[in-house]
C-alpha cells in the first residue's frame, strides 16, 4: 500500500528554502576569488552581495534562487515578464535609490547614486527570449525609449499582470523622477543560468595559478575559513566586506 501523505521528518528534509541562503554565500565566495586590485567584496551590507571596484562604481547583486523546473528542459524556469522576483528586485532598488536616511531624498541626489551604481539580478532562473523588461532595458541603451516615455512603458507591462503586488511593485519603481528612472534602468543587468556556482569558485580557485590536484584543498580551505570568519563577523555585528588586499 503506497503511503500518500509525506511525513513531518520528510516535510522538513524536503524544505529546501536554505538553498537561496547558500546561493547567497557562494556568490558572494565567487566574486571574493575574482577581485581584484583596490576591490572589495560585501555580503548583506550594501545589497545581497555588492562589490566597490576602484573607479568609484559599486555592483549592487540581488540574487534569487529557484529549485522549481521546467517540465520541457528540465531546466531553472525563465526568468519571465511579470517574475515576481523581477518586480520586487527592482522595486526594492527604487526605494534604495530614494533613501532619505542616505540623504538621498531629493532627485538630484539619487541621480548622482544611479550613476555609480551598477544594479544586477542574479538568478539561476533561466533566459527567457519574450522577457519584455530586458528588452524595455535594450531599447533604453539604444535610445528607443525616451526618458519621459518609460513610466507609461513599465505600466504597460506590469499592467499585464492581475497580480497586486506586481501592480505595487510598479508603483514603486514609476514614483522615480523620469530623469533617474530613465538613467536607473540603463543601468541594470541580468547575470542568468548562474546555476553551478561552486562550480565557479573552485574555477576561480584554479585561476590563482594553483596546479589542479591543489584546487580542491585550496578551495574547501578558503570556504570553510571565510565561513568562520563570516560567523565571528556576524555574532560581533561587524559588516562583512572582504578587499582584495585582506584577502590576499
């Protein structure tokens, strides 16, 4: 006789929202082992994960995880037009843009942030070629959407959706001033199928000149330390933020 209803102890073995945690660190431990001269490297202290290179320019990373498939590749579902994900990332980035606790309450004080700040969504969601946004952000860089045309463009799209946190997600984002709105989503990117990060640390890992047969020790001792230090940071409410000088 086949048992129909899952068990509590399976329920909680099959409860996999710890995984977008993990994502998190190992993103985060990828772009650790990629910086570089006058780089750093923070993890929940700017975004999610962001990186200050040496230009005055900072990456700000919003990552999401998936573990659900699509049942024609089996592969991370896209990336689509109306992803929640997608609407709340870059909502949460408007509000960002308009903190008035970073003295950013004015207009031309978040234009001058927008400026130095690269906004990317990382997932391992996968590319979706009908993802109306991306190609709203590709007619803004070629310079088909006007900035006192992109409000009407945004609520065109999310207008699609029946879904009221899309709709307030919108609201959000079109609160912007044309000016930094239109220069807000010039600046966003999409880093998608990031689906075998580790995979991307131990190449990482390789790429400081270790000999192969090296690469795996030298990566679960740079994981487990950062780990630790991460832990100690954490308990003592200290940011951690990592520069290519400490690392090194």
């Amino acid at each position: 006789m086949m048992v129909q209803d899952c068990t509590v102890s399976d329920r909680t073995a099959a409860d996999k929202s710890s995984i977008g945690f993990d994502y998190q660190y190992y993103f985060f431990l990828w772009k650790v082992l990629c910086l570089q001269p006058n780089q750093s490297v923070g993890l929940e202290y700017k975004d999610d994960v962001h990186t200050d290179l040496d230009n005055d320019i900072q990456i700000l990373y919003q990552l999401k995880h998936t573990v659900q498939k699509s049942k024609s590749t089996d592969k991370p579902v896209n990336l689509t037009s109306l992803d929640s994900d997608l609407w709340k990332t870059l909502s949460n980035w408007a509000r960002l843009i308009q903190d008035s606790n970073a003295g950013r309450s004015q207009p031309h004080e978040q234009l001058k942030f927008v400026q130095k700040t690269i906004f990317v969504l990382a997932s391992n969601k996968s590319i979706s070629k009908y993802n109306s946004v991306s190609s709203l952000i590709d007619k803004i860089i070629d310079g088909e959407i006007l900035s006192s045309n992109l409000k009407d463009e945004i609520r065109k799209i999310s207008e699609k959706s029946n879904s009221e946190n899309i709709k307030n997600y919108s609201e959000s984002i079109t609160k912007l001033s044309d000016d930094v709105l239109f220069n807000y989503f010039k600046n966003v990117h999409f880093e998608l199928e990031q689906e075998y990060i580790i995979d991307k640390c131990r190449d990482a890992t390789k790429a400081k000149m270790i000999e192969d047969k090296d690469v795996e020790i030298a990566f679960k001792l740079i994981d487990s330390t950062i780990k630790e230090d991460n832990f100690i940071n954490i308990k003592a409410n200290e940011k951690i933020i990592i520069s290519f000088e400490i690392f090194i």
